[in-house]
C-alpha cells in the first residue's frame, strides 16, 4: 500500500537513517521529492527471484530476509535486513547484485524506495556521499565472505552458534539489569537452518541442547540469551 506524506514527514524519515544524517538539508529536500513510501505486511514479498530490482529501498520499520534462489530450487537466507538498513541495487551497472534474490517482510514493514536510475543520478552527483554507498557495500561483501568461511570450516553447531549470536549482535535487546539478552525476529527453524548451511533437524536438535545446558531458552516469539559467554565460546 502506497502512502503520500508532506515534506515534513518525509524528511523526518530521511534522518533516520544513518548514511542519509550526513546530507545537506538541500539535498535532503531533492532526496525527499524522488522517494517514495510504502508498507508491508508479515510474508508480503516485496520482490520474486523472477524479477529485475529496479529499486533501492531504506527499511524504516521491520525486517526483511533476503535469500537466493538456486536452480534447483534451494534457498540459502543471505541475511536479515533491519531498520535503517539499504537493500537493493546499490551501484550503477551492478546487474548481478540481485539476481535470484527474494526478499520477504517477517514483520509489518515501511519502506522508502526510489527508482534506481534517479538514485544514480544522485550518488554520482555527490561524490562523498557515493563513498559512503561504496563502504556499505564493502561492508555488505565482508559479511558474505565471512559466511562463506563460516560454511566452509566450521562445523553444523558452531555454525548455527554464529547465525543466533550475529542476530543478537544486531538484533538483541538486553532484558532488565541482568545479562540475559533477548531475540525477537519472525524466523523459523528452518529459515535458521538456511542462514547456517545446515537442516531444520539439525537447528533443533542443538537449539534443545543450548536450552538443555541453561544457555539459551526459546519458543516460537522469541531466543532468549542466558548465558552469552558460554554461546561466544561454542563459535
């Protein structure tokens, strides 16, 4: 769904993300006038493998998983998308940056989005904030290759360790004035499993094993860190 906001609106919503902060208020007001918003629900896709993404979105609220399509018809979760975050196609002439990719709302999501043609137009226009794209995207590549490594030298449990202590580095909210750390994401066994390169069986079995042993507790709403030391050394 579609909505029309006034400039006022739209600019607070520009300054809520961090690589937008920099920009000057001109540039804020041309940035406003070329974005447009939209919303989502839970399971909404806001686009299929099949598709070209001629779009660049900044998620306001929610998240969003990206994962890649194979031609056989596996799915490997790339990662979790949350607030202030760019997805997308980032640069000019990247064609392959998604191709197979979907990305799926696991929550009501609000998404700022803009034709990638205009957004070319922008960052080339502004060198130092096409800079900051450029590190964003370095930084995107640094994390798939450390996943890629992830993959390749550790094994199923350590693994899955690594993909829930990353979500609550990036997602956790700490509970009270303990330790304990709380995870709140819409992610299934099986969208675990895809994030670790292993199977839902798998994610399971060690899930009730961290639980077994006071490390963790979870249900379906939520992972509940009790013991991060301990998790940091299963990685």
């Amino acid at each position: 769904m579609y909505n029309t906001l006034e400039t006022p609106d739209k600019l607070w919503h520009i300054d809520q993300f961090q690589i937008l902060k920099e920009l000057s208020m001109k540039e804020k007001m041309n940035l406003q006038e070329l974005m447009c918003m939209t919303e989502y629900t839970k399971g909404d896709e806001v686009y299929l493998p099949s598709q070209d993404v001629e779009e660049i979105y900044f998620l306001k609220k929610g998240h969003i998983k990206i994962s890649k399509i194979y031609e056989e018809g596996h799915e490997q979760v790339l990662e979790v998308i949350g607030k202030g975050e760019l997805f997308g196609k980032y640069l000019p002439g990247d064609e392959l940056s998604n191709a197979n990719e979907k990305a799926v709302a696991l929550d009501d999501c609000i998404l700022c989005y803009m034709d990638t043609e205009k957004w070319n137009n922008f960052i080339t226009t502004n060198s130092s904030f096409s800079l900051n794209v450029l590190k964003i995207v370095g930084l995107k590549f640094k994390k798939l290759e450390s996943r890629l490594e992830d993959l390749q030298f550790k094994n199923a449990e350590a693994r899955i360790a690594t993909v829930i202590h990353n979500l609550i580095e990036k997602f956790g909210r700490k509970i009270g004035v303990g330790f304990e750390t709380e995870l709140r994401l819409n992610l299934t066994h099986q969208d675990l499993a895809k994030l670790s390169g292993t199977t839902r069986q798998t994610v399971t079995t060690y899930l009730r094993s961290l639980e077994k042993e006071n490390i963790i507790s979870y249900d379906r709403r939520r992972i509940l860190i009790k013991d991060k030391e301990r998790l940091e050394s299963l990685l």
